[in-house]
C-alpha cells in the first residue's frame, strides 16, 4: 500500500468533531496503523443528513478528501430510531452517492456517550467524575447519557460535550465498552476495516 491511510468523517454534534478524530487515532494505534490521515469531521445537522439528498451530498463532499486507501465513516446517535433500520437505509444512500470508495456508518445507540458510561469504571477521578464511578446496568439503554455524567460529577459542574467528550474519548477503556456496548464493538470493527482494508 502506497501512501497513507485516509478516514474522512461525517458527524452531527459539535463534541464528536474534537472527540471522533481521538478515537480514530487510538483504535489506529492499537492496530499499529501509523500512516494514518484523519481530517477533521464534517458536522452536518442531523436533520439535514436524513433529509432527501443529505446523506448523499455529505458523503460525496467528504469522499473528496480521500486520495488513496481508506474511506468515509459517518457516526451519529441514534437517539430515538432504531439504528437497525436508520443504519442500513443511510449506509444504501451514502453508497448509491459513492458505490466505488469504502463507506461505513454507524449509529452510536441512544449517543456517543452511552460508550462512555459502558466503560465507566475506566473514568473514576477523571474530569471531576466520581471515584468511583460503577457503570449502570445496561448502558446502551439510558435516554440521557450526558445528564447520567453531569449527575455524577463530583466538582460542581455538568458535563459539557465541547469541554469534555474529546478529554474522555482519550481516557476510557476501548474494550471494556466493546464488550458492553455493541454499537461500540461495530464501531470498531467499521473502523479496523476502513484502516486495514478488510
């Protein structure tokens, strides 16, 4: 393989354009992947992405940053629909925009910090969260994972995504939330594909 590996990023919410770009580079690292190009996300709207034509104009924009191996991961929460059903027709409608680059979508299940709470243990102390902090029982089916965090914060303050998502995408335990949270565990495996080309 010549040249580097490129993951060009579409997500919805201000936090994950810091937070994602963390993650990409830890998982990269874990495979031993170095010669990795991670731009910055894109952030579109949620509504404007399921809207007609969304999903299709924000995967070909960011397919232009790809030159070689690699390809377009789209990462949203799946909030209130059912990402067994969101997942799929997005995924059909980013590759009918780009059928000939790698594509991925995935929908984190109720949000992206529902992986954080699935690896609580891992964040005790950090970010002024509870020591210790023990993770709920099924973490993947809490409708509020930020407020779960800001209800847990032991230094007066509240979770905020633009403050604190990228500072806990870095800490928590990868593999303790793969193993708690399936939409975690398909995230990885979207992404080890997109970077190893398998």
């Amino acid at each position: 393989m010549t040249g580097p590996v490129t993951i060009a990023s579409i997500v919805e919410g201000d936090g994950e354009v810091s937070a994602l770009p963390v993650l990409l580079r830890r998982i990269a690292g874990t495979l031993s992947c170095w010669d990795v190009r991670i731009p910055p996300p894109r952030r579109v709207p949620r509504s404007r992405l399921v809207a007609r034509g969304g999903v299709e104009n924000a995967v070909l924009q960011a397919s232009y940053q790809l030159t070689g191996a690699g390809g377009v991961l789209l990462l949203i929460d799946s909030d209130d629909d059912c990402p067994a059903s969101l997942g799929p027709e997005l995924l059909r409608r980013a590759r009918e925009a780009r059928g000939d680059r790698e594509i991925s979508v995935v929908l984190a299940c109720q949000e992206f910090e529902a992986w954080f709470l699935a690896a609580a243990e891992s964040l005790s102390g950090h970010r002024g969260l509870a020591d210790p902090l023990l993770p709920p029982p099924n973490p993947e089916g809490i409708r509020g994972a930020k407020e779960w965090l800001s209800a847990r914060k032991s230094d007066g303050t509240r979770y905020r995504e633009t403050v604190d998502q990228a500072a806990l995408a870095a800490l928590f335990d990868m593999e303790q939330a793969r193993k708690a949270a399936p939409s975690f565990d398909k995230f990885w495996r979207d992404v080890e594909r997109l970077l190893l080309g398998r």
